[in-house]
C-alpha cells in the first residue's frame, strides 16, 4: 500500500498507543486532518481503537506499511524523540 506522509505521520505516532489530543501534540495536525485520515487507517485496519474509546493503536498491517514506507522513502522517516 502507497501512504502518503500524513498517514505515515499519524501511523508512527500511534507506535505506542495514543490518545486523539496525543496525536495533535505528536502530528501538529488539525482535528479535521487527523479525523479524516483516522477514519480512512481504521477503515483499512492499520490502526484499530484501544482499550480507551480516545485512543489508538498500530495494527500489525500498520506496521508492514510503516516498514514499507521508510524503505521507499529514507528521507523522510520520522525519527523519535530522544526526550
């Protein structure tokens, strides 16, 4: 599957599981974005709802696509926070 940088954005965010205001902290996304491409990762099965109504987990697909995507695209991998 062909992911654009948004959804890439979003799926690397859910790595460890967030919450929706977690996801605009990490995105820096608006609630309309992150909606749209929420519905459209769930709808595919790459991210599915926790435990919490709020907040999201990466699928395993989830993860073969963000594999995917940094080998097409090394440029552009997000790296994590060293925080």
């Amino acid at each position: 599957m062909t992911l654009t940088f948004a959804q890439y954005s979003i799926l690397k965010a859910t790595i460890r599981g967030v919450t929706y205001r977690q996801l605009e902290q990490e995105t820096s996304f608006n609630h309309l974005i992150i909606n749209y491409y929420i519905k459209g990762l769930l709808a595919i099965g790459l991210i599915k709802k926790g435990t919490e109504t709020s907040s999201y987990q990466l699928t395993d697909e989830g993860e073969n696509c963000i594999d995917e995507y940094e080998r097409a695209n090394p440029a552009l991998i997000i790296k994590p926070d060293s925080n």
